[in-house]
C-alpha cells in the first residue's frame, strides 16, 4: 500500500487520509498528521527511501490511535519524568541532611526505564495511584512485604514536593501538581505492618553506652540528654554552642529537618547531664565527636553519619547479646520522659516538633493514665 500518491512524488504537497492520518513529504522525509480535539499533530515516519520502515512506523501510528483515539505526541518542550527528579535532586531544594530520602526514593521511581520516559503530564493520577500500589505488593526474597504503610506514604509526599517544585519554577504546568493531590495514601490493610518506636529500658541504656566507642559513646550520653535528631549532633564543635549561661548551654540550629516547612529555628539545649559529653578542652572548631581511628591507622571521616553510627550501635548491642538498638531509640527514649515528668508541651518543645501531634507519634500517651483516669473518676 503506497503511502503517498502520484502527485505528491511528482511534488505536490498532497497526501491521503488514512483514519484520520494523512501523510506528507517534505524534502525526502515523510511526516504523518492527525487532528484530535482541535490540537493538530504532526510525528515523523521516515526518509522517502526507507519505505518498509515507513510503513511500519505508520502502522504503529493506526494502532496507538486505535486504543487512544486522543493520543499525541508531547512537545519537545515538555520534560519527562526523569529529567524533572534530576532536575530536582541538583537543585536539592530541600532541608540540608535529606538528600538521601529523596534520592533513594526517586531512584526507585525511575527504576523502571518506561514509566522514567513518561512525560511528566502523562505520569497522572492514575500512573501515581498504580504505582503505590505497586509499592504496597512488593515482596522480598522470604515472600515478606518491603514497604510500610508509612513509607509508601512518605514516597508519595516525595513525588508530589517534586511535581511542586516543577511547576513553581515553570518547568511543568501547575495542572500537573494538582492532579496528584487527588490520590490518596495508602489504605490501613496496605504494605507491611508499621514498625514500632524502641525505647531503651533504664537497666540496658547505661550498659549500651559504655559499650560504643568513646566518640559514639559522648554522642549517645548528648543524644538521651537533649533528645536530639542525630543528624544534629553529627559535626558539632564547642563554637557552635552557646554557653553564656552555666546550667543550660544553647545550640542553635538554622538548618535543620523542619526548616523548610515553617519550623523556624531550632534550638537543643544541653542541661549538666548533657555537658558531661562535651570535651571542652577540644578546640573551637574540632568536632566533638570524632570517630576512632581506623585499625591501619588511618584518620577516618572525622564525623559520624547515619551509617557508621548505626554501625557502631549495633556491633555494641551483639556484644551485649541484647536486642539491637539504633540512636533514634535514644530520642524516643528522652521524649517520653520528659512527656511523664514534664507533659506534652515540654516534650514538643525538646523533640522540636512543629505540631504536638508528631509528638504523640514519638511518646504516645501511656496507657497507665487512661487506666487511672478510668479508676478515678469512671
């Protein structure tokens, strides 16, 4: 079946219709152009010469038409998904310390190279709602579900702060972003069952400590004082702490987790139980809690991250033959105290949490109270 008609070899600009498709040449070059919804489209099929792969190309066409009759092609102006995340990831417009959160999540979405290709108008509600789905089922070698419930939730976030970023500085059109906001988390019988907040009985806390090694060890004693992030405490140095008043040494911090979402400044505040960490004949600007040299005698790092101390946490917890432990447990631990002996309100103010609900994720209320209140006056 010829392509073209007599008159357009000869040089007339003509072409027929098929379904809807008519075909043009234009300097050696076949052009296929469709009309849907009032928007024309216009693809190219091949060179002239080339009549096999033409053909095919033009079938192809009939037949993505045939299951999509609003089908077009996107702009080449218009990005696709992948290049909106790396866009994204080397703007890094996020809280300092996150980098590997977004990272880690947006791999995974570009994992497979079809969905990565989509343009970003095409990767819809719909697309988003699957692959959550897709997220929910996932299993492990042992048949075990991946993900949490939480976690999935988390992603979505992360898909959604990406689709903002776009259309916030005009690389996709806000109709994009607003799309995703219709599809809900995922459902409470969806991914793995959530994974409980460990808190450190008093008896295993001092024993555990004294088992790190002596940087992990003054940075655990500053983590159960103050009830700081860890990723907070990573490069501190005596000048970076405020220590005009004795009892209550000040750390102020301008780039933290919340900082993006209305946080404002944090602030963690080492009392004398937390001081006894602090090396103050160090210089001003050693950081405090160094790792160990290697056994080769090299230097090391010179600050912790998130690997090594978690590491170090949890070769301690197999010396000790005890259930493992890792240093957030270490802030689960120091919130619900202060929640028991000071309230809720204190505890929000140490976690630095902007919404108190969030504190009662970290140190729910005890059951004990519900059972006094019931004895009391129930």
């Amino acid at each position: 079946m010829s392509f073209c008609n007599p008159r357009t070899q000869a040089g007339t600009a003509m072409g027929r219709a098929v379904k809807g498709v008519v075909t043009r040449k234009r300097k050696g070059v076949v052009f296929a152009r469709w009309t849907t919804r009032g928007k024309r489209h216009e693809v190219q099929l091949g060179r002239e010469t080339d009549r096999q792969a033409v053909q095919m190309e033009l079938s192809r066409l009939h037949a993505r038409l045939a299951a999509d009759p609003d089908y077009g092609p996107r702009h080449t102006n218009e990005l696709i998904l992948a290049e909106l995340c790396e866009a994204f990831l080397r703007e890094k417009p996020y809280a300092p310390g996150e980098h590997t959160k977004y990272k880690s999540a947006l791999v995974r979405l570009l994992s497979d190279t079809e969905r990565a290709s989509l343009a970003c108008s095409e990767f819809g509600p719909r697309a988003l709602a699957d692959y959550r789905d897709e997220l929910c089922r996932l299993r492990d070698s042992d048949g075990e579900l991946v993900y949490s419930r939480s976690y999935v939730g988390k992603v979505l976030r992360i898909i959604r702060t990406v689709y903002k970023w776009g259309a916030e500085t005009e690389r996709i059109e806000a109709e994009c972003w607003h799309c995703l906001e219709s599809v809900r988390g995922p459902r409470a019988d969806q991914g793995k069952a959530p994974r409980g907040r460990k808190t450190i009985p008093g008896e295993r806390l001092a024993s555990l400590i004294a088992e790190l090694p002596e940087g992990a060890g003054r940075l655990a004693l500053a983590l159960r004082w103050t009830g700081a992030r860890p990723s907070e405490l990573y490069g501190l140095r005596l000048c970076d702490l405020d220590r005009s008043n004795p009892q209550s040494w000040l750390l102020r911090l301008s780039k933290h987790k919340t900082v993006n979402s209305g946080g404002g400044d944090r602030v963690v505040v080492f009392g004398p139980q937390a001081q006894r960490a602090i090396r103050v004949e160090l210089g001003e600007r050693e950081y405090q809690f160094a790792p160990e040299p290697c056994r080769n005698g090299a230097a090391g790092r010179g600050v912790y991250c998130g690997s090594s101390l978690g590491w170090a946490f949890r070769r301690a917890c197999d010396r000790l033959g005890c259930e493992r432990y890792g240093p957030y447990a270490l802030r689960h631990t120091r919130l619900e105290e202060v929640r028991r002996l000071h309230g809720p309100e204190a505890a929000q103010a140490v976690g630095g949490h902007k919404r108190i609900h969030t504190t009662e994720i970290y140190a729910p209320v005890s059951l004990g109270r519900a059972v006094s209140a019931a004895e009391g006056s129930g």
